[in-house]
C-alpha cells in the first residue's frame, strides 16, 4: 500500500519554494503585491486559502501563473475533503440506462 501523505497547502509552497530561496518576507510580499500583511502571513501559516484575486497576484510578482497557484489550493482542497471521508462512503453511483 503506497505511503499516505499529509496534503500539503499551497502557503508552504509558498514559503519553502519562493520566499525562502528569495530571501523575502511575507510583509515585503505583502507590499509588493499590494495586500495586508497578514493576508500573506495567514496564506503562509496555512489559514488562508488561495483566491483568484491571490494568485493573480503571487503569479504577477513571482512569475508564475494563477493556475499554479489555483491549481495547488484545489489539490489541497480535494485531499482535505477525501481524507474527511465517512459521508462519502455512502454515496453510490446513479446509473443511468
């Protein structure tokens, strides 16, 4: 059986593979991209989710792409949701003939 891992959110991204390499904080993000402080912060510390508002930013200041950025929060998302399971193993497909 393969190794599960913890979903990993797109802040840790963020902070282990951008900021990090770059040397800079999430307050000189927050003014580059024109936003609080503490949006960066909450992003970074895993409180935030990524908002299409958000990673047109992220993606403009760290030449990336907004979908880089969606695309991390949806697999986040969707990992989160899958491990909550119970509710969903219930539910049975509808087959239509």
């Amino acid at each position: 059986m393969p190794t599960k891992y913890e979903p990993i959110h797109p802040g840790e991204i963020l902070s282990t593979e951008f900021l990090d390499p770059l040397g800079v904080s999430a307050t000189e993000l927050a003014r580059a991209i024109h936003v609080p402080p503490n949006r960066v912060t909450r992003l970074i510390n895993g409180q935030a989710a990524v908002t299409p508002d958000t990673a047109l930013r992220l993606a403009r200041a760290l030449r990336t792409t907004p979908e880089f950025w969606l695309n991390l929060q949806m697999r986040f998302d969707l990992d989160m949701a899958a491990d909550a399971g119970g509710v969903m193993d219930d539910i049975q497909p509808i087959v239509v003939m």
